[in-house]
C-alpha cells in the first residue's frame, strides 16, 4: 500500500486562499474521504508562511455530496 499525500487548500467564498496544509490519505468509506495528519503538520494562513504546528493527530473527513467537512 502506498501513502497518498494531499494538500488541503481551503479558500473563501471570494476565492482567496485560507487555511492550507499537508495530510495522507487514510481511504474512503460510505462516509467520504478520511484523511490524517501527524503531530507536527503545519497549518498555513493565506499568503502568511507557517502559523502554527499541530500538537496532536489529527483526521479529517470530506462526505460525498455535502458542503461541510470535519475534523477530529
């Protein structure tokens, strides 16, 4: 198996870059896309560089046919 990096680009409703970082790809399910992050992902703002580093693991989730997503 191999490990699928993506990079999480979140951006406004005007189209501008928001949060942005790096995390793998842990599969898919009936639930969405699952997605995970190690201690020590950095978390990026917009245009800034590094605002802040992870602490903990962290697992997103992007549903099928829905506009929110989570994260635990």
């Amino acid at each position: 198996m191999t490990v699928a990096e993506v990079l999480v680009s979140v951006r406004k409703f005007d189209g501008r870059l928001h949060w942005h970082h790096p995390m793998v790809r842990l599969g898919e399910d009936e639930h969405g896309v699952w997605l995970g992050a190690q201690v020590g992902t950095v978390y990026s703002k917009g245009e800034v560089g590094p605002v802040y580093t992870t602490v903990e693991p962290r697992v997103m989730l992007f549903p099928r046919d829905a506009w929110w997503t989570a994260l635990f």
